[in-house]
C-alpha cells in the first residue's frame, strides 16, 4: 500500500485495500474488512476490472460466512462465480464454483452444493491445482456425511490426507486438518473407539505442528468426551488441564493479535494521511506557480485564490484532527473489548468447573444411592443408617437444585434478560420477611437473629430481587456464625438512598477473600461451621441485582471476628 500510494499505483492500491480486507477478517474485525473491501471495490470498479472486483466479492462472501449470515455470503460468492464464469479463466471458475458450493451447503442445499462441488472437482482435476482439490473433497464429504453415507464419505477424507501427505508444507491445512476431526467422527458413529482416538490424537499433533491454534481447543474436547464415554478418568483430567490452559494461551494469543492489528491500521493510517499531505504540497506547488502568472494580470484574483487555499487547509487540517479523535476512540474501544474478552474467558471456565464438578458430584452420589435402592442392598442396612442416606441425599438433591436455579439466573444476568420492576416498600417489611424464613435454621444452630428498624424507612427497588439479595446476605451469616452466636440487622437512610446492614459474630474472611468475593471464580464455596453447603454463586448474583436496581453492596470483615454486609439502594421513585 505504501508503495503504492507513492507512485500513484491505482491497481496495486485496490489490490491492497483487497488484501488488507480479507487480514481483518480473519481477526474479526469486521468493520476494518468492510472499509478495506468498499476502497477495493471503488477502486477496481474506477479501473473497470471485473476479475478484480470479482475477487473482492470472493473476501466479502468468506466475512459474511465468518458472521454466519449465510444468505449474504451465497450471495457475494454467487456474483463471483458468475462474473469468473463469464471471463472463462478456468482456474478463478474452479474456485469459485468451489466457495458457491460450500455456501449451498452451508445453507442445507444439499443438490445445489453437491453439483457446484463436482464441477469445481473436475476442474480443479484438469488443471492439477491440488491444494483446492483438497479443499473441495472436504466438502464434498461434509455434502455424503450429511446424506448419511458415511462409507463415500470416509473415501473424500482420505483422499485429503494422501494430498496433504504429498504436499507436506504445501498442504491445503485447514482441509487436513477436518479431515482429520471428520474421520474420528465417523469412527465414532461406527463406535470405533481405537480408530477415532487415532485420528483425534493425529489431529492435535497436526495443528501443533502447523500452529492452527483456532482448532486446539475442539480437538481437546472431542478427547475429553472420547475418555469420558470409556471412562478414562486420568486422561479425562489431563486434557481437561489441557483445554484450560490452551484456552488461556489463546486469550493471551488473540489479545496480542489485536494490539497488532491496531499498530497495524495506525501504520496504515499514518502512511494515507503522508500521501494525502504530498498531495496537498504537489498541489500546492503548482497554485503557486499559477499565482505568479496571475499576479501579473491581476492583484485581486491571487488574494481570493490565497484565501480559497487557507480555507481548503483549514477544512483538511480539521479533517486530519477529526480523525485522529476517531482512531483513538477506537483504540479505547479495542482496550475495552480485550479486557471483556479477558473477563468473559475466566467466567466462562468457571461455569464449566461448577457444571462440571459441583453440579456432577451430588447427581453421582444420588445415583450412587439409586443404584443402592434397586440393588436391593439397602434393607440390609441398619433402619438410622439407611435413614443418614435419604436425609443426605435429599440435601444434595435440594443444594444441585438450588445450583441449577442460580446457574440460570446468573446465566440471564450474563445474557442481559433480567428485568427490573421497582416499587416502593418498607426495609422493615423485607427484612421481618427474610428473618421468618431463617427462624428454624437459626433455631437450630442456637443463633439470635434481631433487627432494630424504623418502620418509616423505604426502599424503592424490585421487591424480588431485593429479596434475594437479603436472603443470601442472612444465609452466609447464619451458615458461618457458631452456635450462641448473634445476628442484628440495621437501617439508615438520608433521605435519597437507605442502607440495611447485616452484622454477625461469625468466622469473619482476611482482607484477600472479602476483596474477592463478589468475583466469579476468585474464591471457591465453603462449607459452613456445621457443614452447610453453598453454590459459590449466590453473593456474585446479588451484586448483579444491587446494581441492577442502582444500588451499592459492601463488605467489613475480619477474620475471628465476624462480617458485617451493607446493601444500599434508592429510598424514593425514580426512573431506572
């Protein structure tokens, strides 16, 4: 681009702004591609070069399958084909024919991918270009798999991997390697376990080699279920350990992509706005040489020409300013993006470890008890024992439910589809409310709940939510205070926010969990002081309803001495 910008190269800019393009889709910026291929398409369409603005149409139609919009990317690879078809540059048809027909398929028409792909097969053959070849056997594999013919389909993948063994680096790698997954796929329909671990494991050591790090992590996963299905549960954790830590390198790795990409587009930024200024100097130049004519003629017409010029530069200086704000708008959006990147990874593998391990451990110990039940091993138990049995497993039923429950909400926090429905109550009320609810708990363990709060003070907030949010404040107090010990309630308010306080005599948290406790995946649940069970969720799903409802949630404890929770939100009405 910058080559060419400075010899006014008008092709080889049109081809930059093409290639620039189709990079930006593969890092998924996809405002950068669609700029990048708009400036290709105006410039190729200013040269008349169908078969260049045919291959702009080719970058359009993979952004639009990368964003899954499948009728836009049928579409661009359509018009591809057809404007290639019509220049008949038989190695463009065989490519195109190739792109449309793995479009067809990727909208379920099966025929019309299928024909596309035999074409596209034949030409390719002809004119011995095997590294599409390859590519158009991998479709037309997915095309006889999704017909069911599995044994036709087995033969397309092979095929692949002979090329790619002929190849070696040459290789067409992103085919080779579904090739690969596609093969342990039918071995696992076949329930050829040794045959799909085979190729499962010839698949991980292939996108080692070449560093296709965007498949690491589906292979890991087909590995985990491979074990998991014949109960290999060392090499179950030892993938699973795997998994995590290529997910995290791949954060790492797509983070850093990204600051490239904006060093990248800033380059290209400074290198336009350079050619834009010899432009203007070029211009510049020959105004003055005009002026000096004129002058001669005329005083007047080289003062307004004079001023035209100011202005022109003023108008380009304001533009240069305009989009220097604009670039660096971006670069705090992309920072941003990357830190939320960051966060959604880490919430992510905490979900997977509670699904995985809390919700999975009283399932088995329940099926464990089932299996017992019909067994008929249980009436040789002792009547007190058997009766341990039903009393744990009705307390592992009830805390997987309670999991499940907040799972889902937390699941619709994260998806933004909790909804807010304020209303203006007594603090009084809730808190009389919630304490009920505790009274057998708190009874049992010999713990005095009180509350000392003015009847006149209000909250304005989703009563439900609010609800929760006491409720899990007082079961943490309750589940971590000893037996004797106390739990008092309070209440203040100024006038436009009340703040309900929730004080025990508990074990109290260091200064190091009590920062992070209201962070997904920082601090691991605890059991209480007689074994209380708890999900790890519920105080992370109360800060999300606080702030819902534009509130404000805070800790004091220390360790030994108890912990005290303030939660303040609106006293009166307003609009959230």
């Amino acid at each position: 681009m910058e080559l060419s910008l400075r010899i006014s190269y008008k092709k080889g800019i049109a081809e930059s702004y093409r290639n620039l393009g189709s990079i930006y889709t593969y890092f998924g910026s996809y405002y950068h591609t669609v700029f990048n291929l708009q400036k290709a398409i105006e410039g190729y369409r200013e040269l008349h070069d169908s078969v260049g603005l045919a291959n702009c149409y080719i970058s359009m139609g993979h952004m639009y399958r990368y964003l899954n919009d499948i009728p836009k990317e049928i579409a661009y690879h359509k018009l591809s084909y057809e404007i290639h078809s019509r220049q008949g540059i038989l190695e463009r048809i065989g490519v195109t024919a190739h792109n449309l027909g793995e479009s067809y398929f990727n909208n379920k028409e099966l025929t019309k991918a299928k024909d596309l792909t035999e074409r596209a097969i034949g030409i390719n053959k002809s004119i011995g270009n095997v590294q599409v070849l390859s590519s158009c056997y991998k479709v037309m594999g997915k095309i006889l798999l999704a017909e069911n013919n599995a044994d036709e389909a087995e033969i397309y993948f092979i095929k692949i991997l002979q090329i790619s063994d002929s190849l070696k680096d040459n290789s067409q790698k992103i085919a080779t390697i579904e090739a690969f997954l596609e093969l342990a796929t039918i071995n696992k329909l076949r329930k050829n376990l040794k045959h799909e671990e085979f190729h499962l494991h010839e698949a991980a050591s292939f996108v080692s080699h070449y560093k296709l790090t965007r498949y690491t992590r589906q292979i890991y996963l087909n590995l985990i279920d491979l074990y998991t299905r014949t109960n290999q549960k060392s090499k179950v954790l030892e993938y699973t350990s795997k998994f995590i830590q290529v997910s995290d390198s791949l954060a790492k790795i797509e983070m850093r992509d990204k600051n490239q990409l904006v060093a990248g587009f800033t380059k290209m930024y400074k290198v336009e706005k350079e050619n834009s200024a010899l432009e203007i100097e070029n211009k510049l130049k020959d105004e003055r040489a005009k002026q000096k004519n004129i002058i001669l003629y005329f005083i007047g017409g080289f003062s307004f020409i004079t001023i035209i010029l100011l202005l022109l530069l003023i108008r380009t200086i304001k533009k240069i300013r305009t989009t220097n704000e604009q670039l660096e708008q971006k670069n705090i959006i992309i920072e941003s993006q990357n830190e939320k990147l960051a966060e959604l990874n880490h919430t992510k593998d905490k979900f997977f470890s509670i699904v995985s391990h809390d919700l999975r451990a009283p399932l088995n110990a329940v099926s464990s008890f089932t299996h017992f039940l019909f067994s008929g091993q249980l009436k040789k138990l002792p009547d007190e024992q058997m009766q341990e049995l039903v009393t744990e497993s009705k307390n592992l039923i009830d805390n997987a439910r309670k999991l499940t429950d907040d799972l889902i909400t937390w699941a619709q926090l994260q998806m933004k589809k909790a909804e807010v429905h304020p209303s203006l109550f007594t603090a009084a009320d809730v808190v009389d409310e919630t304490i009920a609810v505790f009274k057998e708990p708190s009874a049992k363990k010999q713990i005095t709940i009180s509350h000392t709060i003015d009847e006149n003070i209000n909250l304005f907030a989703d009563k439900n939510q609010y609800l929760f949010i006491i409720r899990n404040i007082i079961n943490n107090a309750v589940k971590f205070t000893t037996a004797g010990g106390t739990i008092s309630i309070t209440a203040a308010t100024d006038g436009i926010n009340s703040t309900v306080s929730v004080t025990d005599t508990g074990t109290g948290m260091s200064k190091e969990v009590s920062d992070s406790i209201f962070t997904v995946g920082k601090v691991a649940s605890k059991n209480g002081t007689e074994g209380e069970m708890g999900t790890g969720l519920g105080l992370i799903i109360a800060q999300e309803f606080v702030h819902l409802n534009k509130g404000e949630i805070k800790v004091f404890s220390e360790l030994g001495k108890g912990s005290s929770f303030s939660v303040t939100v609106p006293s009166y009405e307003f609009k959230l």
